[in-house]
C-alpha cells in the first residue's frame, strides 16, 4: 500500500466514525445506536475493570477470554489437522482421487446445519464448540495445502532424488516450504472462519462468551450492548488478522524474497 492510499484510509475512519454518529443522532433509531453509546457500553461492559487485570471486568474474564481460548485451540486443531491431511493426500493420486468426492460434500455442508448433530455427540459446552469450529475452519486449510502439495515442482522432487533423500526429509525440506504459500493462504482464510464458528457455537446452549452475551443482550433489548459485541467481533477480525499476516510475513520472507530476484 503506497504511502498515499495508507493516509487516504487513515483519514477515512475518523471520517466514517463522525457520518455514523451524526446520521445516528439525527435518525433516532431505536436499533442503530450512534458510535459513541457503543464504545461507551464496551467500555462499561469489559473494559472498565481494575489497572491489575489490564482493565478487563469480570464479564471480559467470563466471556471474552474462553472465547478466545475456543477460537484459538479450534483453529490450531484444524490447521494441524488440514495441513497433516492436505498434504498426505496431495502427493498420493490414490488417495487423492478416493477422498475427493468426500472432500467436496463434506465442505458443502453449511456448518451451522451440523450443530444439532454435535449437540448430540458432544452434548453442551466447550467439546461441541472446539468440534463445530474445527468442522468449520478446516476445509479451506486442507484443500489449499492438497493444492499445494500436489503441484510442487517436479524439478524439486527429481533434485531430492538425486540427493538421495529420504521420504522425510523430502517432506519437510521440498513439499512444505514449495506448498507453504498455498497452506498459508487456507490458514488466513480459516481465521476469519473461526471468528464465524464461535460466534455461531456460542449462540447454541452455551452459558458463557461472546455470542452468548450478545444473545443474551438480543432478548433483553440492549441494543447498545448488542452493538457492542458486533464492534468487538470486527476489531477481534482486524487484530487476529494483522497477527496472522505479520507472522506470514517473516515465515514466508524467502518466498518473497524469490519472487523479487
């Protein structure tokens, strides 16, 4: 991003912000509260708690941090899991051809639709939501690291070969870095996929978290509070996202750096 676009965001905000709050204002709506009401009501609902706790109330220790805890742990179980999967059946023609039928109808399967059956299998709490986020989030990981794996450079695999090495070290040394930009394109979709998923596993049966809290505010017409867990939601997006696209950046700085010379 050139330096003039990056200004030209930096004064955009500020800019939206102040249309909102004015348009809000003006309007009255009962359902659209102006900016100012929903920081406010973050700030009073989770951010209002004492300097030793890094100013988290006790609604933030109950419903922020197990939200986290839950996005976090499901997304790591299925990037390990699609990774592993991904690449074992993308260099194997076999398995590959025997498992894609089966990839493609279990990723058409909307993920909400499924929480009914892991309800059933995993009854209420945390192991149904860690399995409905999983379930969610590893689709795009393990079909771009199959992507990946499959179409590695030929002349990669012949050179391993006449190095004489083994199937391990062909794997972590050729078939991972070559798939690598591939896999950490389905990691950084799957981020945001597993905001989506515990958000949605949070409003079934659950007693704590955010989706929970913003239900919870849904039936008891806070409107305010509402907003202020779709706020939350979006800064989480942006903040989980910045994250993963700095760690990119310095996983895949060799990758870049080819691509330049």
């Amino acid at each position: 991003m050139s330096a003039l676009r990056r200004v030209a965001w930096y004064w955009l905000l500020p800019v939206a912000v102040l249309g909102w709050e004015l348009a809000t204002r003006s309007a009255e709506a009962a359902y659209f509260p102006p900016p100012s009401r929903i920081v406010a009501r973050m700030h009073e609902m989770w951010f209002s708690g004492p300097p030793a706790r890094v100013f988290l109330t006790d609604e933030a220790v109950a419903d922020l941090l197990p939200s986290l805890a839950r996005l976090l742990a499901g997304w790591a179980v299925a990037g390990a899991a699609g990774v592993a999967i991904g690449v074992a059946l993308g260099r194997s023609r076999r398995l590959s051809a025997l498992a894609e039928p089966l990839l493609h109808l279990g990723r058409s399967v909307p993920p909400a639709t499924l929480l009914p059956l892991f309800l059933v299998l995993f009854k209420i709490g945390t192991p149904m939501q860690l399995a409905s986020i999983v379930y969610g989030v590893v689709w795009p990981v393990l079909i771009n690291s199959m992507d990946g794996a499959r179409h590695v450079d030929r002349r990669y695999i012949e050179t391993g070969a006449v190095y004489r090495l083994d199937r391990r070290q062909r794997l972590f040394h050729i078939v991972l870095p070559a798939a690598a930009p591939k896999i950490f394109a389905g990691l950084r979709l799957s981020v945001s996929l597993a905001l989506i998923m515990m958000v949605i596993s949070e409003l079934v049966g659950s007693s704590e978290g955010i989706g929970h809290r913003m239900l919870e505010a849904q039936s008891q017409f806070d409107i305010p509070a509402m907003w202020a867990g779709i706020v939350l939601l979006g800064l989480l997006g942006i903040v989980l996202n910045a994250g993963f696209l700095g760690v990119e950046r310095v996983v895949l700085s060799w990758h870049r750096g080819a691509r330049t010379t």
